[in-house]
C-alpha cells in the first residue's frame, strides 16, 4: 500500500513537512539535572527522524524555575539553549525537524516537585504575577529560536495552567482572569500573543487543546472550545493539536489511553472540532496502523497525525509503514507499563515500554562481537525470546528450548481476555520474530542437566517463568475449583456463579473473562480488587465490573472451599474485628499462587561444570512483561 494521504507532503508557514506524521511531546525522563541533555535523548530523537517522521515535538519544557519539577527541561537561560542545540542540529543533520511545547504545569507537577518549586495555580497566582508568566512564555519562545527549533507548541491542555485558567471547574478568580469565557481566556490570549511576537513570522506556531473538557463539575463546553481555538488562530495559531483529557478526573485516561480503549477512539471527537475550526489539526488517539493514520488524512478528518507511543514500540514505524513492511512492526499494545508508569515512578531513570526494552537506551545500538558464544536459553517466553532476539542480531547463537508447544509463554494468555486482541497479536509476532531472524528453537523440549551436558553451551540463560502452586487453602482439591491457567488455556469454562479468588493484575481479567462468557461472577482479593495494575487500568475496573455486573469483595480472605460454596473473613480496617461469611457458588477460580518455576537444579549444574549462568524473567520471581522483556534484553547485552 502507498498510503499516498499519509506521506504527502504539508506546509505550514515556511515550514515544509516530508509527512503527516507527528511525533508529539511526551515525557522520558531523559533529562539530565533539570537543564541537560544527554546522548541518550539525542539519539531516542534522532532514531525516529531517520526513520522518516515528518516532524519530532520535544517534551514539554518549563519556562521558569517556578514549575520546574525535576523530570522537566528547563528553556529559560543560555545554558539550555546551548543544550537543546545539540539536539536540533543532530536532528537536522539526521533529516529531521523540531519543534518544542513550551509549558506551565500548573498544579499538575507536584507529584515531582523538588525544593525549588513553587505551586502555581489560578488561584494562587497575583495579577502581577500573571504577567511575568506571560513574558516568560514569549522569552522562552524566543530561546527556542535560538536553540534552532523548527515550530513552537503552545501547551494549553491536560490540565496544565493554561488550561486551568480556561477550565470554570479549575479557574475560581473573579478578577480579569476568571468567571466569564472571555476572562478565562485571558491569559492564554495573552500568552499566544507574546508567543507570536517573539518567533519569525514564517515560523509555526501549533497549539495543544482538548476537543472536549468533561468529568468534572464544570466544563468548557463545545462552542467555547472552538471559540477559543479560532480566536487564537487570529492571534497566530497555526495549527490546532487536538488531545483529549485532563489529569483532575478519570478523563486522565485519554492522555495516555490505555488498552481498554480503542484503536482511534478520539477521531470522530477530533473531526467534529476541525469542521468548525479554520486551521489545520494534529489529531492523536491510539492511531497505530498505517492504513487508520492513512484514513484520517485522506478523509479529511486530520491533516496531520500524531504517532506517539506507536513510535516507542518501534522507532522505524514510519520507515516500515512507507515501505510497506507493516507486518515487521511491533506494534504498541496499549499496556502503559514502561511509558506511563515509569513517569510516576520515581525509581525508573527514564520510560520504557513492554515491546522495545531498548527504548531511551538507543544511544546503546547493537554492538556486534567478536567472541561470538552458543547460548542455550531455557524457555521461550518474554524473557527468553528478547534475550535471544538481541544475542542474535550482535552475532552470536542462541538456541531456545522451550518446555511447552508454542513460544511466546504467558504473554499468549494474556491475550485471551476481553480487549486484549492486541496482546495475541503481540505474542504471534513475537513467536513469529524468531522464525525470521533464523533463531533455532526446540519446542516440548525442558532443558534438563543432562541436555545441558549434551548441548555443551557457552552460557545458559534461565527464562523458564512462573507456575501455579495451589495455596494452602482447605477444600482447594474439591469439585468444581480451576486454576486461572485452566480458564486461560480453555481446559475448563465455569459457568454460573463463579468465585474469582485472587483479583490483582490476572484474576480482574479472569474475572472480566468469565463475564463476558455470561457467568455471574463475583471477585474475592484480601488486598484491594485491581491490586498490581497500573493507576490508569485500575480506573478502568469500576466501569468494566459494572457493565459486566460483576460483584467485588475487597479485603476478603478465602479460608476454606466447600462444594457449591467459599468461606471468607474480612478484617475491618480501623477496629480489627473479624467478620466471617459464606459465598455460595457453582464453582471457583483460584488466581493466585504464582511463584518463580524452580531451577535450582539446573543453575548448579552449570556452576558445577563451569558453565556461565543468568537466571531472568517470572524464574527469578513472578512479575510483569516490562520486567521480563527488559531483563531478555539486559542478558543479551550483557555478553561482550
């Protein structure tokens, strides 16, 4: 397929894009100190301009030390615009264009706020005050002039303060700057204005907006929100980026979209702002295929397309979609792992995505070696296929031996659940990738001490995941009572009324599974239900169990089954009394237990024949896909 929409050519200004294609702003955490930048972001942006995307947006940059939390690039001095040109001119010399969205996070950075911060709110904020916010935009502006970006990106969403002046549900002045829409506008109107009169009139000028200001007690409705595009559009906006959500309800979930919503969710929300609007939009919302960013050029419905966390999962999206080589791309899976996550994770050094472990760690490549080794892995799940996947491509030979029937492990499980297409899918690809790159694999074949003496390896990689161990609950040998593996797989389809014990990070899904099947399905978890999912797809649990009418039962521990029906006690929180209950139920699905598989044995066998060993994945302990991709992608390199 040509995709003739998507790869022609777009001009805004005196800026001529290659493209449509947008890579939009978005937090790594690759920042150095506040005010550097290192290799690492250099070469995440430069793999992307090689590629062919069209234009690359820098991560929202603090204008002052005000709301400079510590994750963010500073643009408010010399120093950064000497840093932020190294980037640029790599960029450039890569084939690429920048721009950058200047930002005031408003409330939103406290969660990374440092002793230099200052919380800056509408409602904190002295008139005076507003005004040098407003200079410090238009300065900052200037300085990305300086620093040889191609555009500027005004960021006037997801709740940052420029948004919250706007939002009445965040603006509670009743000076100049607030009550009415006009007032509310005030200070972005002001801002776009400084903005404009101190970059080159041939300069872009894009704006991030949300089409739609919902979830909270008051909203600015549609009509303003395209006033208030327009008119900054006679102020100099170009070009209207189109976003959805805020950070103050649950529409956080459409800034980073995870799973549960679909493929291009936001298009039709997007379209109906653009047909009132008289500038061109970026429109973004979980566009992951080149024939869906295709669509919604030739269709109208976007002139630009932003290609965000697609182009995480895999850096040459844009060169295999134009090349048509889409089969050969790892696609995003919507997990918000690595990229959500690790931002609100002050313990990672930077994001990472469950797809591509290199990411942020391109600077890194490949390095082929001149030692080349024969690699036994154990196992040919996650852990195990990325660890060989990597050894491959630097030039030594890993062979796979796999206990079970197919690759790919737990991850195809995980593909089984409502909404989680896109997981089966990854787990094919992922099982297919090895037959491309020529790996050699042995399915139903365990490693045991003696194949380990038979193959003679250079090194063994232990990838053999996790297992079920029943827990020691009575009556757990009864009728009627699956493991979460037996549902998965489709051995057994309990029916009826069924308890879910154990609701974290599998059980939910296990339970969501049932639901949809039709089974009445009530959720047993001594912690809370959705323990060990991720904020975004916790928020998700509350809708998704209603509309499956599933009943949740937190801090309920199981003590013992009996046919047709489970004991359980929960502990009340603050007086420590213990109520006990019965649950009946036609059957019941255990989704706990899941521990490290054992391999003792076969780590002393190559200790004690002098055989260098690295145990990686669920086998060192049960845990996420993030963990075990990125510990694959680790032991691949960590060969010379």
């Amino acid at each position: 397929m040509g995709y003739e929409a998507l790869f022609s050519p777009f001009k805004v200004r005196g800026l001529e894009l290659k493209n449509r294609i947008i890579l939009p702003g978005m937090n790594t955490k690759m920042t150095k100190n506040k005010h550097d930048v290192g290799d690492d972001m250099i070469a995440y942006h430069v793999a992307r301009a090689k590629a062919g995307c069209a234009l690359n947006i820098f991560e929202c940059v603090a204008l002052c030390p005000a709301p400079h939390a510590y994750m963010y690039m500073g643009l408010y001095n010399d120093h950064h615009v000497r840093q932020l040109r190294r980037l640029t001119d790599a960029v450039h010399e890569a084939g690429g264009k920048m721009g950058i969205q200047l930002w005031h996070g408003g409330f939103s950075p406290q969660l990374f706020f440092d002793e230099t911060n200052t919380l800056e709110t509408p409602d904190t904020l002295s008139a005076g005050r507003i005004h040098e916010i407003v200079e410090e935009f238009g300065c900052g502006a200037r300085l990305a002039v300086q620093a040889g970006f191609d555009a500027v990106e005004f960021h006037a969403a997801h709740s940052y303060l420029p948004h919250e002046f706007l939002s009445p549900g965040m603006n509670r002045r009743t000076d100049e700057y607030g009550g009415s829409f006009e007032n509310r506008c005030r200070f972005c109107f002001e801002v776009i204005s400084a903005i404009r009169s101190n970059i080159p009139e041939d300069m872009p000028f894009f704006m991030r907006v949300g089409c739609i200001d919902e979830l909270m007690e008051q909203n600015m409705t549609e009509e303003e929100i395209v006033e208030f595009i327009n008119r900054s559009a006679d102020l100099g906006v170009d070009v209207a980026d189109i976003s959805r959500g805020n950070a103050m309800s649950f529409a956080t979930v459409y800034e980073v979209p995870p799973f549960n919503l679909p493929h291009g969710f936001n298009i039709e929300n997007i379209y109906n702002i653009k047909k009132q609007i008289k500038i061109p939009v970026v429109g973004v919302g979980r566009i992951n295929t080149g024939e869906m960013a295709n669509q919604v050029i030739e269709d109208g419905k976007f002139d630009l397309v932003a290609i965000g966390r697609a182009q995480l999962a895999d850096p040459e999206w844009v060169t295999k979609v134009r090349e048509g080589r889409e089969e050969l791309i790892r696609h995003c899976i919507g997990c918000d792992q690595g990229c959500y996550d690790a931002v609100i994770d002050p313990k990672m050094k930077h994001i990472t995505c469950t797809r591509n472990p290199m990411l942020c760690l391109e600077y890194k490549g490949l390095p082929k070696t001149a030692a080349p080794e024969k690699v036994m892995i154990a196992g040919g799940g996650m852990a195990g296929l990325f660890a060989a996947e990597v050894l491959k491509k630097r030039g030594h030979e890993p062979v796979i031996f796999e206990a079970s029937d197919r690759l790919a492990g737990q991850f195809t499980l995980a593909g089984v659940s409502p909404m989680k297409q896109d997981w089966a899918a990854a787990a094919k690809w992922e099982a297919e990738e090895i037959g491309r790159l020529g790996i050699e694999f042995h399915l139903n074949t365990p490693v045991t001490p003696k194949l380990i003496e038979q193959f003679a390896p250079d090194r063994v990689i232990i990838a053999t995941g996790s297992e079920y161990t029943a827990p020691a609950i009575p009556g757990i040998d009864g009728p009627n009572v699956y493991t979460q593996y037996e549902v998965l797989r489709g051995e057994a389809s309990p029916a009826g009324h069924v308890a879910v014990i154990g609701c974290g990070l599998v059980g939910a899904e296990v339970a969501e599974l049932l639901a949809s099947r039709g089974a009445q399905v009530t959720a047993l978890e001594k912690k809370g239900v959705g323990t060990g999912l991720n904020m975004l797809r916790r928020m998700f649990l509350n809708p998704e169990f209603k509309y499956y009418k599933i009943a949740k039962m937190s801090g309920a521990l199981v003590t013992s089954l009996e046919p047709g029906m489970v004991n359980y006690e929960i502990t009340d929180r603050k007086t420590k009394e213990v109520s006990r209950g019965t649950l009946k139920c036609d059957a019941a699905v255990i989704c706990t237990g899941i521990t490290a598989r054992p391999c003792g044995k076969l780590k002393e066998t190559c200790e004690a024949a002098g055989i260098p060993v690295q145990v990686i994945g669920d086998a060192l302990a049960a845990r996420d896909a993030r963990t075990a991709s990125r510990e694959g992608y680790e032991a691949g390199m960590a060969l010379q």
